[in-house]
C-alpha cells in the first residue's frame, strides 16, 4: 500500500471515528426537544445518552478481537454500515423505547470504530508520520466533544432533532463504501475465535455497563442510597471480578488484560485515565455554569468554548515535533502542569464569567491536551508489539473513556455537595434586615448563585490537583525514548 493511499484510508476510518464520538454530544443540548418529540418524560430521556454510553464502552475492548478475526477493513465496514441504518432508525423513531434501542446500537458499532482507528496509525506509519497520529486523533476526540453540543443546538434550532441522526447518513455511506475498496490492512484470523472464553463477554458486559450505569445515575440519585443503584453496583462489582479472573487464568482470553504487565503500557493507560478524566470533565464543567449560572443558549456556549479547538489545532503540529525530539514523560510534565494550571486560573471563577473570562482558561487547556494524549498514547502504543496492538488500543481507549465517566460522576457529585455546604454556610451571615431590604426570594436567588459558582471553583480545584498529583507516577516509568529514535533503533 503506497503512502498517500495509507494517508487516504486513515483519513476515512478517522471520519468516521469523529462521526461516532460526535453523536454521543451533538444530542446533549437537544434531549428536551427530543424527548419532548417522543412524548417523553425528561428523566427517561437521558436514557438515550446513557444507552449509548453503556454499549460503546462494552464493544472498545471488545474490537481488538473482533478485527484480528475478520480484519480490521470488515470490522470497520460493519461497524460504520450499521451506524448508519441505526442513525436512519433514531431519526424515523416514533417512541422513546425505539430510539433508546438504536441508540444502544450505533453506541456498540461506533465503539468498534474508535480503538481501530488508533491501532489501524499505528500499524500503517512508523517514524515521524507515527507521531502524528496520537495528535491528529487526540485532536479529533477532543474536538468531538467542544462542537458537539453548540453544533446540535444548532441543527435542532435550523431543521429538527431528527436531523442530528440524519446528518450521519452520507458520511456513512462513504465510510461504508471506501473502507473496502482500499483499506486493505490485514488479513482475517477465524482460528482466534477458537476456544475463547466466550462466558465472559456477558461478564464484562455487565461489569462495565453496570459500571456507566451507576456513575451516570448515582449523582442524580445519592448513589447507592437509591435501591437501584445499589444493586447495579453489587452485579457489576461481583462480576467484574468474576471477570478479571477468568481473563487472567484462561487460556484465551476475550480481552488480554495480560498487556498490563508492561509497565509502561499500564502506566500510559493511568495517564489515558488521568487525561480523559480532564477532557470530559473540563468539558462539561464550563458548559454547564455558563448555562446554569449566565443562563446562555447553546449557540452562545458553543462560541464561548470554541476557542478551545483553535487551541488544540495549533498545538498539534507542535506536540507531534516534540515527540520525535523529547522523551514523552517530559511532555507529559509540560502538558499536565499547563492543563492543572488552567483549572487553577478557573478557581478564581465568579457568577460574572462569561467568554472572555473563560478565554485564557479554555486557550491553556486546549493547548496542553496535545502534550497530554500525544504521550500518553506513545507510551501505550508506541512499544506494544504489532500483535498485540489492537487489544492494546482497546483497552487504552477503554481507559480514556472511563476516565471521563467517572470524571463528570465526581464532578457532579463535587457540584452537589459543595453547594449545599457553600448555601449552609452563606446562609448563617443572613440577617433580618437583608431580607427585609432586598425580599426573601432575591436574596435566596443570590445564594443559590453563589452557592452554585463556588462549587463549581472547588470542582475545577479538584480536577487540576488530580492532574498534578498523578506525576509522582511518572518516576516508576522508564525512559522512553522519541518516536524517531525508536524508529532509528529499528
């Protein structure tokens, strides 16, 4: 396969990664209008995100299998070809019950998409086009998420809800027809599905699914204080670990979590963690106070968090050059102090924030997440042996995600409890006279403001401590060397 044709079907497996991790956001700005559509409560319609979270997560560790034995050219085929009818579904869907079942399954394929991708660069490029390739795709995670609320508000606003799942239609189709025409990557193994531990695909299925669950759930109602949530906790813990065992004693394992033995691999993954917890939540963080506190549309939040984009697309270039020159522990030193340093900007926050004060915050963070994934993911991928790329790509991506979910569970749960820490302890400066003066439910208002903005500061105090504490683990990482020395050493 010549260069420029290994170019042209990575940037179509890449398009078609951005169109899997869009769809989980570009539907959060518009659930009331969709569950409204549907004639549906507004508690039932966080199902659709949630179903969709719950079955992506099962299939990324899932696609290392898959692809090693049908090829990755057929698994992604597959996968984009029924994202697409899926898509078709959700936009005809007539009932919440339809839409949460489509939501489910473009959620599974699109999950396959995503650590195919990474393992599909890596495999293809070595040298200095391999170094780009954790920084276009952490590039094209990250922006997923920054576009995809403001972009559905608007598609919402323009046409209808129906057409954020229509709009998957024709890159869809072209993902489905290209991606066999030319990407020829690898050939299939059927014998890998032979005498694999086929009981403990349920087990995994209920372990991280009862997983998303609960930290989807658990802020909204006290956690396991809510009978639901404490038995999903109990199924998923008991089989999470009837899980890990059969994983790690079976001959042929579903997911090979034997990758975690390299240490390097398993502290890239800690750092994945670490990363994605920072992407998600940040991304949620700023969004929410800018609606909840300043009351903006989701076009004015879009433009607010915008520059973040700009940020990381003039970063990526950049951290891709250093990774051929520096160690990557270095950048990651660089990267995680400047993304915590832009959480700490943001402690100072007050109810008057708006877009220019989340500015420089938004820029900083934006241009540290290159010199954050870059990294972390060379760490992960950049040493794992060629048959075991794609488990490892699962599993590292897997890692990521989780980060996220339980980043924005935390997060929320920070939000809830700061502020009824905050609201208690403003309310005792009250006194009888400031309520008399300025009436009981102004004053309330302001407290509840207040209350609300402070807890969003300790949220972002929390989450850039987390950056900057996980650095004692760097240490316990040998050197690793950049992407053209290793590739020198070859």
């Amino acid at each position: 396969m010549s260069e420029r044709l290994k170019l042209f079907v990575f940037a179509i497996m890449a398009i078609g990664m951005f169109m899997a991790l869009l769809d989980i956001q570009i539907v959060a700005a518009s659930l009331p209008e969709i569950t409204s559509g549907l004639a549906a409560g507004a508690d039932q319609g966080s199902w659709i995100q949630t179903s969709y979270l719950i079955a992506e997560i099962v299939m990324i560790p899932l696609s290392g299998l898959l692809s090693q034995a049908f090829s990755t050219r057929w698994v992604f085929t597959a996968s984009a070809a029924a994202f697409t009818v899926a898509s078709v579904a959700c936009g005809f869907a007539n009932s919440l019950e339809t839409a949460i079942f489509f939501r489910a399954v473009q959620g599974f394929v699109g999950g396959a998409m995503i650590p195919t991708v990474f393992a599909t660069g890596y495999a293809l490029f070595k040298g200095p086009k391999q170094a780009l390739i954790p920084a276009i795709l952490g590039m094209t995670s990250t922006l997923a998420p920054v576009i995809g609320p403001s972009l559905g508000g608007w598609i919402t606003d323009l046409a209808s809800w129906r057409w954020l799942f229509f709009i998957n239609v024709v890159p869809g189709i072209a993902i489905t027809i290209l991606v066999p025409l030319y990407g020829k990557i690898d050939e299939p193994d059927p014998d890998a599905l032979r005498g694999v531990d086929w009981w403990a695909i349920p087990l995994m299925a209920l372990f991280l699914g009862g997983l998303i669950y609960v930290l989807e759930e658990g802020p909204r109602y006290d956690w396991f204080n809510d009978p639901t949530n404490y038995q999903v906790a109990w199924a998923s813990a008991l089989s999470g670990v009837a899980f890990l065992y059969r994983s790690l004693t079976h001959p042929r394992p579903v997911v090979n979590l034997s990758i975690f033995k390299k240490r390097r691999f398993a502290l890239g993954s800690v750092f994945l963690w670490v990363t994605g917890a920072g992407i998600f939540t940040a991304i949620y963080l700023i969004p929410q106070f800018l609606a909840s506190i300043r009351h903006f549309r989701s076009l004015e939040i879009g433009k607010a968090v915008a520059v973040t984009g700009f940020a990381q697309f003039f970063a990526t270039p950049i951290a891709a050059r250093m990774s051929q020159k520096l160690d990557a522990r270095a950048m990651l030193v660089f990267g995680f102090l400047l993304f915590a340093s832009s959480t700490y900007v943001s402690v100072g926050i007050t109810s008057e924030w708006g877009g220019p004060e989340f500015l420089w915050p938004q820029v900083l963070r934006g241009f540290s997440l290159m010199f954050c994934i870059v990294p972390a993911t060379n760490m992960c991928l950049g040493s794992v042996p060629p048959e075991q790329l794609k488990a490892a790509s699962g599993l590292s991506n897997l890692m990521r995600n989780l980060g996220g979910a339980v980043g924005i569970a935390v997060a929320n749960t920070v939000l809830n409890d700061r502020y009824r820490l905050h609201f208690a302890r403003l309310s005792e400066h009250l006194t009888h006279q400031v309520l008399d003066r300025y009436g009981f439910s102004r004053v309330m208002s302001l407290l509840n403001r207040e209350a609300h903005t402070l807890a969003f500061a300790d949220s972002f105090l929390l989450l850039g401590a987390l950056f900057v504490g996980s650095l004692v683990l760097l240490p316990l990482s040998p050197p690793i060397p950049p992407t053209a020395v290793k590739t020198a050493e070859h």
